[in-house]
C-alpha cells in the first residue's frame, strides 16, 4: 500500500509538472509580443548582475591583456621593464582610444545618417541557450525602450526588442526563426520580406517575383515599410538564388551584414512603431 | 534544508552568469558549451531525491525561459524530460559519475535538440533544416560532452554525486 502511495505520487508530480511546463507552453506561443510583469522583474533582478560581471571581466581581461603578460622579464633589466610597461600601457591606452574613436565616429556618422531617434546601448549577455537567438541590453522601459522596437548596429540590422525591462531590454536576432523584416534589393529595388531560419546564421528573401532582377552578392536592405527600422539600413548580401519551377516566387539565401556574437554597442530605434498583434513568433 | 537551498540557488545563479555573460565575452562563436544543461544533469543525478530533484531541473528550465528566444515553457518541458531520462538510465546502468554525465549530457542535449525540432515542425518553421540538425545533432553534443566530461571529472574526485543506494564502484 505504501508503494502503492509513493509511486502515485510520483505521478501526480510528473503529470504536475508536465502540465505546467505544456500550458505555459501553449498559452505563450508568443502569437503576439507579451512582455508579463514576471519576465519583467526576472529580467530587472539578473540584468545588473550581469551588466556587473560583464564590466568585471572587460576590466579583468584589459588587465591581464595590459600588465600581466609583462611581468616575466629579467630583474637587471626593471627600470627598462618599467618604462616598457609605461609605453606598453599608454599604447595600448592610445590605440584603444584610437578605435573607440572610430567606432564612435562610425556610430555617430551612422547616427546621423538616420533619421529616426537612435538610443544607444551596450550588449551585455546572450542567449541562455546556444540554440537561441538573443541578447540582452542595458536599456529598458526608463530610456523609452518599447517591446517591438528594432535594433541596428552600424553594419547593419540586428533584430528587434522582445521584452523589456525598467532598464534592461532582451533583443531577439533578424536571423531567428521568428523575425522578418521588409526589404529590397539596394541595386535593382526588387521587394521581398527577410526571414530568419532555424539555422540561426542566416535568412532567407521569400516572395520575390521571379522576373524581379536579383543576382548572387547583391545588397538588401531595410525598405521602410512597417515602421520598425528606417528605410536603406542594410541587412545582408545576396548569397544564392533558388528558383524553382513549382512556385511563383524565387527565394535568397542572405548572409547578415552584422556578426551578431561580436556585438558590442547597438542601437535602438527609438521611434519605431509597435508591431501589429499578429506578428507570429 | 535552508543551507541546501541557499547553495543550489547560488550555484544556479552562478552558472547562469557564466553561460549569458561571462561565455559571450570570450567565445564569439555561434557555438558555446551549455552549461545549464550540465547542470540540470547533475541536478537529476547527484543523489536519490527524485521530488527535489525533479523540481530543481524545472525550475531551471523555467528560469532559462526567461533568458532565451524560445517560447515560454520550452526549457521547463525540456529539462523534465531530461530529467526523467536521466533518471531511468541512471537507475538501469551501473555507470561511473564520469561517465554516467558524459554520456547523459550528449543524451539531453540530443533530446534537446529533438524536442526543439518537434516544436519548429508544429509550428511548420523548418527552414534551415540542414544547419539545425548539424548544429544541434552533431556540433553542440560533441561541445557539451566534452565540457561535461571536464565537469564530472572534476566533481567525481571531490565525491559531489553520489551512487545509487546498495551500489559501489569500488
């Protein structure tokens, strides 16, 4: 009778859990962009931590990339190694001034050449799986970050936010199974919507009509429409064409314009309307 | 029990911060190792308490919900079943911890990666088939096996996961 008893109530907690876990499931298939008060405060209570470490560790490794490195030099030569170091440091000081400052000219050109309200912000984690496809943000519903709003970087479109936070923000990439965006072909102005794939590292161009000029190395790039991301920000490169006989439109391969595992800084495009309710996820 | 609580949420916490912030900032690939998949592993196998186990693998696939692109509710799904599997196999083979995680780590993250593909076909997005099955049935087990194997080794010397009940290794 007691095992009886054990084993039921192993059960009950399976089909418990089970339940729980297939009804958060289907009753979140994200059909529209839900931002829950839970997802919310999760985000808002991890989000520092991570900002933290992530500063942390930047600090760390700019310290043994700068100093340590240097340490194992002979005793004789201590006044050269001190002077070495002086050098060293201040070089590495002067030149990573010297890409920040042309990264922040490029963003600033960037900047300037779009239209809409930019904010900027810095990336500070991934994804939790190496399956997905996301980042996380230091910016959130206190800088004016909305669910939907798009996310570019200079080179190019990143994504759009997915939930939001007070000050944090978590943005799912263009080439995810769940996001789209409205192109064109930079040279011949041919329309087609950019899909992410379950692959993850690229998207494909569907409902481009087969007389439509597009060839292999081809620019895409953002057309406007939707009102997510500003017209002309580049999306990726044509990288192979499929046309088949059974359907009416041709589709493309596209390979992303941005490195999306080496992003640092992004921008989020502040004026950019909130999709419709329908988007699929 | 508090003590034990405390730990766990620590430890999750922990490991949390090293696969969102701390792997990102080293590893620019589009492959990184899972640590919370390890660790949902070792939760299912570090003793016999089959509730509090069971329910420390949901929790943190519930967690993880909240930091990934994946639908709400995947992770949990996915680490119960992980959790369940590792149990039958933990109480069929008399293996070592070593290899026990090793070989479970490649198993969940096979199964992972199969119940991901299962909601992809649901939901008619299989575009990009080749490069997922790739990916999630070849790349990323051989990356958590050996990071795994790295893992248990480590843990099967400081005796952090314990035998089944009446069983010895020695």
């Amino acid at each position: 009778m007691k095992g009886f008893y054990k084993r039921l109530q192993i059960y009950l907690f399976i089909i418990l859990l089970f339940s729980i876990s297939l009804f958060l499931l289907l009753s979140n298939d994200r059909t529209k962009l839900d931002n829950n008060p839970f997802s919310s405060a999760i985000l808002e209570l991890a989000a520092p931590v991570q900002n933290l470490t992530a500063k942390t560790f930047n600090f760390f490794r700019s310290i043994v990339d700068n100093y340590l490195l240097l340490i194992n030099i002979r005793k004789e030569n201590l006044l050269l190694k001190k002077r070495l170091k002086e050098l060293t440091y201040e070089n590495q000081r002067l030149k990573e001034m010297k890409y920040t400052n042309i990264r922040l000219k490029k963003m600033l050109d960037f900047k300037q050449s779009i239209s809409f309200p930019l904010l900027p912000a810095n990336v500070i984690g991934m994804d939790s799986s190496p399956l997905g496809n996301s980042i996380f943000i230091n910016k959130g519903t206190a800088q004016g970050v909305k669910v939907g709003m798009g996310v570019v970087a200079p080179e190019g479109v990143v994504g759009y936010v997915i939930r939001t936070s007070r000050n944090f923000s978590s943005v799912i990439f263009l080439t995810d199974r769940s996001s789209g965006v409205n192109g064109l072909v930079q040279r011949s102005r041919a329309k087609g919507v950019v899909k992410g794939t379950i692959a993850g590292n690229y998207c494909e161009v569907k409902y481009l009509l087969k007389e439509v000029d597009v060839r292999k190395g081809d620019l895409m790039v953002t057309s406007g429409i939707g009102g997510k991301f500003p017209k002309g920000v580049v999306i990726g490169r044509v990288d192979k064409i499929e046309n088949r006989p059974d359907t009416l439109f041709k589709m493309a391969l596209l390979t992303p314009a941005v490195d999306f595992y080496k992003l640092e800084e992004v921008f989020v495009v502040l004026s950019s309307m909130r999709p419709d309710n329908n988007t699929k996820r | 029990m508090i003590k034990r609580i405390t730990l766990s949420v620590i430890f999750i916490f922990f490991f949390f911060i090293i696969q969102l912030t701390i792997f990102p900032l080293f590893i620019s690939s589009y492959l990184r190792p899972d640590f919370i998949m390890i660790i949902a592993v070792y939760f299912a196998i570090r003793n016999n308490k089959f509730f509090l186990n069971g329910f420390n693998c949901f929790s943190l696939g519930l967690v993880q919900d909240f930091f990934s692109s994946f639908p709400l509710g995947f992770f949990a799904l996915s680490k119960f079943i992980i959790f369940l599997i590792a149990r039958s196999i933990k109480s069929r083979f008399l293996f070592s911890p070593l290899i026990l995680g090793t070989t479970l780590v490649i198993i969940a993250t096979l199964v992972e990666g199969g119940i991901s593909l299962a909601l992809f076909s649901l939901k008619n997005k299989t575009d990009g088939l080749i490069f997922f099955l790739e990916k999630a049935f070849i790349y990323q087990p051989l990356i958590n096996g050996s990071i795994a194997f790295l893992f248990f080794f480590s843990i099967h010397y400081l005796n952090l996961v314990k035998p089944l009940k009446g069983f010895s290794y020695h």
